[in-house]
C-alpha cells in the first residue's frame, strides 16, 4: 500500500473521538519525554511512548488568546480579527467545533476559554471559570468525558489553567526540590528564582496528572483505542526569553498524538517535520469526514502520522502583536533555520511589569532585572533579553545555535538564504493581509514600560479604538494562507 493509499484509508476508517488537550504557559522543552531532566511528567512521558511526539511543531502566537483563535479557526492571529492579546474571537468564523458538531459530533469544553463569547455556541456544553475547573482548571475534565452521550462521536477541548502564574500548589504531588534544578537560560541563580521554577513544574506534575486521568477513563469506558488525544500547548512559559518571546522557548509547543487504532507501528515514533496549530483543525475535520471550510489555512498533518518522515509544508509563521505592550514581530520556520521581522525595534524585550509593578512582579523576572540593574555579569542570553534598540532583522540557524543568539543576517556568507526567508516573509506578509499599524494608530501599552504603573483600566483599551494588525486590509476577509 502506498503512503497516499495509506491516509486514504485512514481518513475513510471508522471516524475517532478526539481530545485536545492544551497547556496554558508550557515550553515544549518543559516536559521530561522533550529532555528536561528535571521535571515529573511520567504520564505524558508514557503517552508519548505509545504514540507520536514532533520536535518542530509551533504555535501561531506568542500568548493565550490569540494563539486559542488561531487553533480553534485554523486562521493565523491577524486574520481572525483577534491578534492582540485579550481580544474577544468575532462572530462569523467558522470554528473546528462548529464544523465537527456539522458533522455529527457532540462537542464539549472544560477549562480556560478565553477567546470571547461567540465560539461558545459551536459547543454542546462549556465549562468555564475558576468555580467549576477548580485552580488548575481541570476539574471538569473527567465529570465532561462521564457525562457524554454514549451514542454519538465526541470532541473535547480540555484546557488547563497550569502551568498559568500565579502558582498554586499541587496538593496531591511531591514539591520540586528548588535546590536540585537545572535553571534554564536566562534565569539568574537565586534562591527566589528556584522557587519561582519549583513552583512552575509543581504546576506541570498537576497537569501531567490530570492527562493521565483523562487517558485511565478513556480506557475505563472501553474507548482509549479509538479515541485519538493531542496535548500541546498555547504559548511558551511564562519566564524571561519564552512566553511573549518569537524564540523556539516562545512558540515551540509540546506536539504528542496518542491514538492506537490510527498509530499502529508507529507508537512511540517521532516526527521532525515541521507542523503548525493552524494544522489541527484541518487533520480533525479530515477524520471526521467533515468539509474543511476556505476559511482554514492549515494543511492536514495527516501524511505526518501514517509517515513521519513526510514534510508537509516548508514553512511555519508566528506573529507577536499587542500583548500588555506595543509590538509587532514575525517570524519563521524554515528546516533548521529561524527569519525575524520586527517593526518597532526601539522597544525592550524584558517585559517590566513582571520586575516593577508590584501586583506583576515574578522573582524569577525581579532577580534578572535587579541583575541586570547592579552590572551583574550577563550571559549571552541575558544580554539578548535587555538588548536596546533590536535588530529590524534577524537570522539564526538552529541546529547549530538553538538558544538563538548567534545573529547571522549581516554574516556575509548567509546573505542567500537570509534573501530567500526574506523574500518569503514578504509573500506571506502580502498574500495574509498583514500590516503594520501607524503608530499613532497603535494600542497602548497597558503599563509604563519603566515603572510598571497601570496606565487604563481593564485588560485592553477596546478593540476597534485603535489599530490591529491586518485591520487596515480587512486581513478577517482574506482566507488564503501564503506560502507554505
């Protein structure tokens, strides 16, 4: 049978339940099967052992909402009309949900949410807030996946609060020893600063555990085999260089498919290839025998899971918008290489509100930047976090340099390759409908950038009184997904 003969009876099989479980604020480098030696995800490590797991899948976003719009539309940020952190999805896009329910599917949610009002209609249940999911959010999963009807085909999108700050402790798990920790870059080594990791992984052993009690159900009601779960991620976590950051810590999400009736001899594989979040609403439709709307710009990254070695697309994007602060970056994937655009590179990186402002402030943040402040001696990467101005473009080979610190866009040997992500940027950039506000049109920052005063009230100004990115080019209109 040959590869394409082999997805065709894939997708022509008996249709699955599927789960989709994401982590709010987790790196993909924060899970033990990904190589952190650290941290105790036994039960994400096992599943990965009998499925599949990418080491190249990433995220359209580098924070929650906007990165949860673009996955549950198949859409990148500034063709949702939702690419600024905090901005409600607007009603009339078509929702992987909606189109699953279209299909015959009982669809329920469990867990952050996030993305507004309107999506809550493509659902048949929606369990949200911090009453009913507890504070990892994730009380409701097992009482949803008990509660379903026994006789349809079922979707869940369960969506934990951890490893979100503020902390709360695990109160059925074994702490993490602060004392005992690799601290990743750039973190400073300070007491204050381990606690700060040791309180994050507790968070992530809570997570872990709660996937295991979704998979130990499954298999209870006798359904595991055919019921396919994807876990990954929203954004990077939440420390310096990571979530709100373009790097691979930023946007690289944990990518592991458990599904034994689809996986077969595959379980336990990995795939290197790229993939990306607007992918996942393509491949779940595709099971699903379901009609992927024009309004998705994913490719179903179905060829990956028969074969992994099958690349599907050469490129990935992700974009940075408003997030608490003015910004505007884009970024992308290419085999081993990393393309960075960044339209105001006056600003600082640091993200002060998490040092200066008193009901921010995060040790592992607070330490850096008093650091940082005394004329400590910096590493490379903590230079990078305070560089000022940054550059308008940056190039960075991966395989050889994956922190991301070695800049080889003005390396004369690079110049090809440097020209061609150029190019492509551009294209996509054209084809997408993304802008570039003007700046007197730009949301502010919700704090002051040096001392972390408040500066509006609520969690954005208002959408619609200022600029977003592809607002001008009415990019909510444009469906086609450039260059992949």
């Amino acid at each position: 049978m040959s590869a394409g003969q082999a997805i065709e009876a894939l997708a022509a099989a008996p249709r699955p339940n599927i789960v989709l479980i994401i982590a709010d604020d987790l790196s993909a480098s924060d899970l033990g099967v990904y190589g952190n030696k650290d941290v105790r995800t036994p039960e994400l490590d096992r599943l990965a052992g009998k499925g599949l797991r990418w080491t190249n899948a990433f995220l359209t976003s580098t924070v929650c909402s906007a990165s949860r719009a673009s996955i549950v539309t198949s859409r990148y940020p500034h063709n949702t009309g939702a690419a600024d952190l905090h901005v409600p999805l607007p009603a009339g896009l078509a929702t992987l949900p909606g189109q699953l329910r279209k299909a015959g599917y009982w669809c329920g949610h469990a867990g952050k949410w996030h993305i507004g009002e309107h999506p809550k209609n493509d659902y048949d249940v929606v369990n949200i807030g911090h009453k009913k999911n507890g504070v990892g959010g994730v009380q409701r999963w097992i009482p949803l996946l008990r509660d379903r009807p026994k006789d349809k085909p079922f979707f869940l999108w369960l969506a934990s609060y951890d490893a979100h700050r503020g902390w709360f402790p695990d109160a059925e798990g074994e702490p993490h020893d602060p004392d005992q920790l690799n601290l990743p870059e750039p973190l400073v080594d300070t007491p204050e600063t381990r606690a700060d990791l040791a309180a994050f992984y507790d968070e992530v052993q809570r997570l872990d555990r709660y996937v295991g009690k979704v998979v130990a159900e499954l298999d209870r009601q006798g359904v595991l085999d055919e019921t396919l779960i994807l876990f990954i991620s929203d954004n990077g976590r939440p420390f310096p260089r990571a979530k709100r950051w373009i790097t691979d810590e930023g946007i690289r999400t944990p990518w592991i498919l458990h599904w034994p009736e689809g996986l077969g001899s595959e379980s336990g594989g990995v795939c290197h290839q790229l993939v990306s979040s607007i992918d996942i609403a393509p491949t779940f439709l595709a099971l699903a025998g379901a009609k992927v709307p024009e309004s998705m710009q994913g490719l179903s990254f179905l060829p990956q899971v028969k074969d992994p070695e099958t690349k599907i697309c050469d490129y990935v994007f992700a974009e940075r918008n408003w997030q608490v602060e003015t910004g505007h970056e884009r970024t992308l994937r290419y085999k081993d290489w990393s393309y960075y655009r960044n339209a105001f590179p006056e600003h600082i990186h640091f993200g002060f509100v998490n040092a200066t402002y008193d009901r921010y402030s995060y040790p592992s943040y607070v330490d850096l930047w008093r650091h940082y402040q005394e004329g400590g001696t910096l590493t490379e990467a903590q230079q990078s976090v305070f560089l000022q101005p940054r550059p308008k473009e940056q190039l960075f080979n991966r395989s050889d340099d994956p922190l991301e610190l070695n800049d080889l866009a003005n390396d004369p040997e690079h110049q090809d390759i440097l020209l061609q992500l150029r190019k492509v940027m551009e294209r996509w950039i054209e084809e997408t409908g993304d802008t570039i506000p003007a700046r007197e049109r730009l949301t502010p920052d919700r704090h002051d950038r040096l001392t972390g005063e408040r500066l509006f009230k609520g969690m954005h100004p208002g959408h619609g009184q200022y600029e977003s990115a592809g607002d001008s080019k009415n990019a909510i209109k444009i469906d086609s997904p450039g260059p992949r």
